[in-house]
C-alpha cells in the first residue's frame, strides 16, 4: 500500500511541477510555432504514457500485494495483450515523428525570396558577412585567413569584394523577411542558436550547413553556442536585433565592404599629434601612462582595441557606471574627438610613439598565476599578445594596477554589463573564474611577466621568456 501512495504523489507531483513550472519556452518571435506544436505533441504522448504506465504499475502493487492464501499465475505469452501494446507503441511514435518530419520538410527548403547572410564561428566570437549589390557571396578558403582578412575572402573574386563584413557580435535583420543563415566555423564545431527564433544548427569545420528563419516580433535576441566548443564555451554569445526595414537599411549602409579594407588607410598625424595633446596631459608625452592619474599606457596598444574603447566612451557604453569614476573622465575626454576621422588621426600618431617599458610588479605568486592564465590564454595569446581575430587586446603594454581595476570592474559588473557591450559580457563571466584578490594578483603578475622588462621570477620553474615591443602599425 506505502509504495503504490507514492508511486501516485509521484505522479501527482509531476503533472503540478509540469504545468506549474517557470521554465516554459521563450515567447516565439519567428514563424516556426510548428516546432513548439511538435514538442507539445511530445510532451503530450509521453506525458499519457507515463500516468498511464505508473497508475497501472501503482494498480498492479496494491492489487497483487503479496498475500500467502494467493499463488502466482504465470503466463509467459499473451498475443491479445501484445497485439494492443504493438498498436500502440506505434500510434504513439507515429505521433510523435511524423510532425517532426513534416516540420523538417519545411525546415530545410528555403523560400526563394529569402535574404541570405553569414555567420561565421569561432572560440569564442560570432562574425557576420551578407552579399553586396551583386546579391553573390565570393569564395573564401582557410589558408586565406589572416589578421587583416579574418573571413578568408577571396580578394581575386570579384563577387567578394562588396560583401559586407560584420566584426561584432551583433547581426540586424528585417522584420517579417524570411532569412538564410548560411553557417561555418573557423576551427571547432560550434552550434548557432536563438531560443526566441526556435532555430539551432551545428557548425562543423569544413562544412557549410544552414537553416532559415523569418522573425516576426521587433527586439535584440541572443544568441548562443549550445555546443562545448572549449573553455569557457559558454562566454560564445551574440545578438541579433529585429528591426523595420528602414532602420535595417539604414544600419547596412554603415557597414563595410571586404573592398573597402584592402584600401590602405589615410591618416593626418600632424592632426593625430595635436588631437593628442589633451591625452598627453594623463596618458604622458609617449604615452607611457601614469599610474598617479590612474592612467594606463597606450603606446603599442592595438589601434582598432583603442578605437572601439573610445567609441564606447563616446555613445555611454563605458564610463556610465555610477561607480567608475575614472571611465566618466574619459567619456568627457573622448567627447573631444569630434568624429571617426579625429579618432582615426589621434590613434595613428599613437602607433609612432614608444611608451615605455615596465617591470613585472611584485605580490603575485607566478606558478599560480600561470595556470590561472590558461583560461585567459584562449583569446589574448599564449604571450598576452592580443588576437585581433577573437576581439581580445594586447594585455602586456598594461601596467599592473590597470590590469587588476579592470578585472575588479569587470567582476562588480562596473565594466562590461552594458547591453551593448558585446565582449564585456565575456569578460564579467571569465573575470568571475579569479575567486579571490590574491588570485587576480597572481594571474595580473603573470601577465606582467611577459611583458618587455618583466622577465619570469624564480617562484615559477623553467626559463622566462619576455615578447620584443611591437609596432602596431596604423590601422590594424
């Protein structure tokens, strides 16, 4: 009697967590509610299936309890009992596959009127490409791959060079148009999906896989890698923002061709010089950087990390924070720069200046810190180098005390909590993995150790290795 009670309060439970529940799917935001008919109807025949089954095993514990005036029937067929349970099983497979296929038919055939873009994978970043005016995305190839061509685009294929590149995380499409998301990666399997959109599909290296989707509610989705595509996979996350044709096209046209990178760039540095005076006066004559005015060196800082920094400044997505005293002193500073030009100018002449080496800081245990920086490693190098291709700046030019403020804002979500910052987000969830201050100074005395000047202690084995400075040229 005691186990048949349960086995119903089990079942009773069940049905209540179920309908009671939270955890429903998203609100639907495209025009694939068929996918949500057939995971109803999923839910619905296992659900059956599974009162039916426990009340019946509930039934046959409490009615064939053991009672010692009673012996056992045996009987090791029964063919009217299996021909039932085989119809049934079947119907209720049947009933579960057969929307599903009928939903992957529609799944895999695109309309022909469909718009078509790339996104483009890899740990742990989402780019994006749509064919220019000839409507033709060009050929692209792994070994074509660089810094300065991170989609691999063919540059000898006149059908590449109007395609238009997105760097960001963030892709826009228009609402109530059918879109094809043409998928690769560049290095693991990844996986593309938007719960809002019920869309998902593998990226496997060497392939090209796709799926289509046609949004149908305004707003900026998220989107995510739901593949382990290495460490820290989950901080892979993009957005897609739905909006009126108008306002798409008029975020398109602000975007770049592939033809419009091969174009060397034009800078004014006698402009740059004078543009950086007011730098000067905080971030020193070389760009040295002065901790008494808590601020950093940017001589040998990558020019495009520079640049989105200072356009962050500028449209409130850093420097906003209540608590980030230093960041709204920037902002004001950044508001100097009149346009994308002055920006322009400013960092080229900071390419030319030398900075200033600075030893490795002290209070870090090395060995810890090394392994620490594992984590790091992935996106900003081996060597704190920076990986242009993965958004991660150089970390070596930075002195100590900036690197561990940043870390700290990061982790009190001072930095990065912006919506529009699109790789602060990954950084607030990495910078979470340093548990303790004795662990941020440990991994920030690492990162210190590689740079010119700050060869390895010997609280960490083996030979130091230090990186040579590096001119970083302007426009890169």
């Amino acid at each position: 009697m005691l186990v048949a009670i349960v086995i119903i309060i089990l079942v009773v439970a069940s049905l209540v967590f179920h309908f009671a529940s939270p955890w429903w799917f998203t609100p639907l935001a495209s025009n694939w509610s068929s996918i949500d008919d057939t995971i109803n109807i999923t839910f619905w025949v296992t659900g059956i299936v599974f009162v039916l089954v426990n009340c019946f095993l509930a039934y046959a514990v409490f009615r064939y309890r053991f009672n010692k005036n009673k012996r056992a029937d045996y009987e090791p067929e029964n063919k009217k009992l299996e021909t039932w349970l085989t119809l049934i099983t079947t119907i209720g497979v049947a009933a579960m596959l057969a929307p599903g296929l009928f939903v992957w038919g529609q799944f895999v055939n695109v309309p022909e009127d469909a718009d078509v873009f790339e996104a483009v994978g890899q740990q742990w970043h989402w780019s994006y490409r749509l064919p220019g005016q000839d409507g033709v995305l060009g050929q692209t190839a792994v070994e074509l791959i660089s810094e300065k061509n991170p989609f691999g685009i063919n540059p000898e294929d006149a059908n590449g060079l109007d395609d238009i590149l997105i760097f960001s995380n963030e892709m826009h499409v228009p609402i109530d148009q059918p879109v094809k998301v043409l998928m690769r990666s560049k290095d693991v399997l990844h996986n593309f999906a938007v719960p809002q959109f019920r869309v998902k599909m593998d990226l496997v290296p060497g392939l090209v896989s796709y799926l289509w989707f046609t949004p149908t509610k305004l707003g900026r989705y998220e989107i995510l890698c739901e593949e382990l595509c290495g460490m820290a996979h989950y901080t892979m996350r993009g957005h897609i923002v739905v909006e009126t044709r108008e306002n798409y096209n008029l975020w398109l046209a602000k975007q770049t061709t592939f033809a419009q990178t091969l174009q060397p760039p034009e800078y004014d540095l006698v402009k740059g010089k004078a543009l950086f005076a007011a730098c000067s006066a905080c971030h020193g004559s070389e760009g040295e950087g002065n901790e008494a005015m808590n601020a950093p060196q940017l001589a040998s800082q990558p020019a495009w990390y520079m640049k989105r920094q200072l356009k962050y400044y500028q449209q409130g997505v850093r420097g906003s924070h209540k608590n980030d005293q230093y960041g709204q002193q920037m902002a004001a500073m950044s508001a100097t720069l009149a346009d994308d030009k002055a920006i322009d100018d400013v960092l080229a002449y900071i390419a030319t200046l030398e900075g200033q080496a600075e030893k490795a800081g002290t209070g870090g245990d090395l060995a810890k810190g090394k392994v620490l920086y594992r984590n790091c490693s992935y996106c900003h190098g081996n060597n704190g180098e920076g990986k242009f291709a993965l958004n991660a700046p150089k970390l070596t030019s930075l002195q100590p005390w900036y690197l561990k403020r940043q870390l700290t804002n990061y982790q009190q979500s001072i930095r990065g909590a912006h919506p529009k910052d699109l790789y602060g987000s990954q950084m607030i969830l990495m910078s979470r993995l340093l548990q303790n201050e004795q662990a941020l100074d440990d991994v920030v005395a690492y990162i210190r150790s590689l740079a010119p000047g700050g060869a390895l202690t010997s609280k960490l084995p083996g030979k130091g290795h230090a990186l040579q400075p590096v001119k970083v040229s302007a426009g890169e």
